[in-house]
C-alpha cells in the first residue's frame, strides 16, 4: 500500500460492515449495510469505489471472518484485481497494551481506541455500541487497559424471548417519551429495560474507568446504537460514527510512512 492518497477502509462486524474513503487523509465519504443484503453491500462498495477504482488502495478489518472473506471478494472482482490488505496481517496494528492476552480482541477494539487516541491525545473511554457493546480505556501515553464487553439492545431482546415462555420476540424501536418511564405493556416494559440496562451499563463502566484512572476521561461513542446514549445525563462526550474506518485509516497511514521512512 504505497503512497496511500486514496483509501478504500472497511470493517466487518457481526451485522453490520462500515465503509468509507479516505483522499489525502480525510474522510469523504462513508455508509454501512446489513451483511446478509448483499446486493446492498455490493452497491455501497460500487458507490465508494466510484470511477476511480483502479487507483484506489483498500483495507479491511473485521470481527467477522467468514463475512470478511465474501466482502474482500467483492472487493476484488469490483477492482478487477485490487483485494484488501487485512488488519493484523498485512498492516500492523501500532497500540500498547496492558492485557495478560491481547489475541482474542477484537480488531475493532484496537481500531476504536487507536483512532480516539490519534484524535484527542488524552486519556478516552470508548464506547461501540452494536450488536454487542464494549467500553474500553486508554490511557493518556495511548496505552490500552482493556474494558467490558455486554450484549446490546437486540441481543438482550432476543434472549429474554428465547430463555422464557412468555416474553415475546421484538424488534427494538426508542420508545416514546410521552408514554412515560413506566411501561404500559409488556414490549414497552421490555423496550425500557434494555435501553436503561445500555445506559445504566455504560455510564457504570465510565465511572469505573475515572476511579481507575484517578480523573474524568474524555467519553467516545460510536456504533450503531450510540445515539441513544445522548440523553443519558451528558456521559457521552462525542459520538463519532465513523471511529473504527478513522482508526484502520490511522494504521494504514502510519505503516506507509513506516515504509516510506525506511526506503
């Protein structure tokens, strides 16, 4: 990945993947699709490609290594050629670390933290909220102590279902202020209660982090559900959507100054 100026950068999750193109550093332009549509994983892939495919470098990180494999494909065939360097493989992964084992985090927690790192220079928490969520800390020297990960909202809708005989299947939609914080029937009992275990969970863990820490660091949110945690008393400092894509971006941009460096 020589002279990087345009960046194809994706990442996989466990529903979700996240693209976008970086020109000259910044980000341009970005979008998400549900991985089982793959016709509109296909089309965001075209979109971001654009007409300038064939002078486009790719990256691609992902906690989902069978989806990860289909969407490099994608990528190949779109290019005629052009596959993705993969995270931890073929661009390193440039972040200290305390944990007894690092091999088991996912790579959008590394890429979560490098990125809010590069992007506050400060002690962060970083919160993704998606199909699971995590809240993970780095230090002021950008040194990462690790975290918490918990389910998200839909997780927890579908196991109360799936672990009771009465509680129904739902699908999470933000319940109506109006209707109050008590809920009037069992999906809106429901509803309230794994939204305020998100927030409850979340702000628990920031807390948590301050004391470790010895001082309020800055809070980042990102993922999918992250905007629900707005309302939750100012916790949540900055949400920034694209975290994860500024992160493998921060990654690719440092090992081709690595490389260029050592020429």
């Amino acid at each position: 990945m020589d002279h990087p100026n345009r960046v194809l950068t994706i990442s996989v999750g466990n529903t979700r993947t996240r693209a976008g193109v970086f020109e000259g550093g910044e980000l341009v332009e970005s979008g998400a699709s549900v991985n089982a549509d793959e016709p509109e994983l296909r089309g965001l892939l075209t979109r971001l490609l654009g007409q300038h495919a064939s002078h486009t470098s790719a990256a691609l990180a992902s906690v989902n290594e069978p989806m990860a494999e289909r969407v490099a494909g994608m990528v190949g065939e779109l290019t005629r050629g052009i596959f993705p360097a993969r995270l931890g493989r073929d661009v390193a992964i440039p972040i200290r670390h305390s944990l007894d084992q690092s091999a088991t985090v996912g790579q959008d927690r590394w890429l979560n933290a490098i990125a809010a790192f590069a992007r506050t220079k400060q002690a962060c928490v970083i919160v993704d909220a998606g199909t699971a969520v995590t809240v993970d800390f780095i230090d002021g020297e950008g040194t990462f102590h690790g975290g918490v990960i918990f389910p998200g909202l839909r997780m927890m809708l579908r196991a109360m279902h799936e672990h009771t005989a009465a509680l129904p299947s739902i699908d999470f939609i933000a319940p109506d202020a109006a209707r109050g914080p008590l809920g009037k029937d069992t999906a809106h009992a429901m509803t309230l209660g794994v939204l305020a275990a998100l927030r409850g969970g979340v702000r628990a863990q920031v807390e948590r982090c301050a004391d470790y820490y010895g001082a309020y660091p800055q809070v980042i949110a990102t993922g999918g559900d992250a905007p629900l945690l707005e309302e939750d008393d100012g916790v949540i400092e900055h949400i920034v959507p694209d975290l994860t894509l500024i992160g493998l971006h921060e990654c690719v941009m440092r090992q081709s100054a690595e490389s260029e460096s050592g020429d």
